[in-house]
C-alpha cells in the first residue's frame, strides 16, 4: 500500500518540524517537503504532487487560501488541510470555499490529526472532530454560516463561490489603505473594475465597507501586519 505523501506549510520551523514528528508517528505517512511561504509551497505542490496538503492560512507572499486556490485549481485530487490559529465558523467557511477539505485547530492531537489525514483521503471533509460528506458538509454551512449571516438556504451554490486572485489582491491592497484610484493605477486596470471587484468583495464577506473588509481579512490572517505598512 502506497504511503500518503503530506506537504507542511507553515512559515514557522519548529511548529513544522513538530507536525512532521507527528504525522510520521503514523506508518502509512510519509513527509515529502516543507514550505515556510505560500509562493514556495505552490512551487512545492506542483513539483511534489502531494496527496495531502497541511496548510497555515497567515503566510508571507500569498495567504493558505490563495495556496489553497491555485493547487486545487492545477491539482484537484489533492486534499489540503487547514491548520491555523484562526478559528471561526466563517473562516472555515472560507477554506471550504477555497477547496479545502478540512480545517483543524493548530492546537489539535496528534491522534485527531492523523485521523484527518486519512479521513480526507477517504474523500471525507473534517472540520474539528466531525467527519462529513460533501452533502453533510454543504448543510454544516447552511446552518453554521448562512442562518447566522442571514443568507438563504437556496443561496448555498452562491456561498461557496470563493474571493478571486484578483479580488484578494485588491483586499490585500485595501489593508494597506490604498484608495480605489491608487489600486487601479498600481494594478493597471480601470476605476470602474475596482469598483465592481470591491462591491463582489463586499457581497462575499457579508460586511457593509471597505473598512469592515479590511479589518476582516486582517482578523483572519489573510494579510500579514507587517505586510500592511507602507514602504
């Protein structure tokens, strides 16, 4: 029986080489490379081809999300686990959104995570300690997320539609302080299409501007505090 070949991103060593310690407990898995930024581990994951994907969302370069996007994008057999210190049902949600099959607490057992391992190789999604199937997992939305937020059920196609590349770029911007104007020129696009970006950013996130928006992703890890300060 073939080992399941696991890639850590995480941008801190000691945490990544305690979950390699850990993972590897397990016979059955095997530690195939580590990456410490989300540009790296994209690299990584398509030199690699890993079958799981253990992922920190606070990264430098790119957040786990965007990682997230781009792997499942190229390589949709591959599961990617969430493990982050961010942990809220919305931010869930937004993994799931992004095509993670699982997200765990960064302070998770030993056991529980390797249980989840093979959960999501058994095309299982995880959040915490339930096992789901996809349809388990779209009502687990509905009720923790959707009710909560005011959304519809039938809505549920509508929630699962992540924030593009360029609608994250533009957030990440927004962190930084940068007007509308400042971010069409700094990106090269209209004023226009930054405004219609931001009004789908505002919709997705369920937040009334850009500043809810901003404080949003800085909650949660997608952009980095120091990466907000101006040069």
């Amino acid at each position: 029986m073939n080992k399941v070949r696991v890639l850590i991103v995480d941008d801190h060593p000691v945490f990544r080489q305690g979950i390699r310690d850990v993972v590897e407990t397990d016979p059955q898995i095997e530690v195939v490379g580590q990456a410490a930024d989300g540009e790296v581990a994209v690299e990584m994951a398509y030199d690699l081809t890993p079958d799981v994907i253990l992922m920190d969302i606070n990264l430098p370069t790119i957040n786990g999300l965007q990682v997230t996007r781009k792997v499942k994008a190229v390589m949709p057999e591959t599961k990617v686990v969430v493990l982050t210190g961010y942990d809220d049902a919305e931010q869930v949600f937004h993994a799931l959104r992004a095509g993670a099959s699982a997200y765990c607490p960064k302070d998770v057992t030993p056991e529980s995570l390797v249980k989840t391992i093979h959960s999501v190789m058994n095309n299982l999604y995880v959040v915490g300690e339930k096992s789901m199937t996809h349809e388990e997992v779209v009502y687990w939305v509905e009720e923790k997320v959707g009710r909560m937020a005011g959304v519809p059920i039938d809505d549920a196609d509508e929630m699962f539609v992540p924030l593009s590349p360029r609608e994250m770029e533009i957030l990440e911007h927004v962190t930084r302080g940068l007007s509308n104007k400042e971010i069409a020129h700094k990106l090269g696009i209209s004023h226009q299409t930054v405004k219609n970006h931001m009004t789908a950013i505002l919709r997705k996130l369920r937040v009334d501007d850009r500043t809810q928006a901003a404080v949003y992703a800085l909650r949660r890890g997608w952009v980095r505090l120091e990466a907000t300060a101006s040069p």
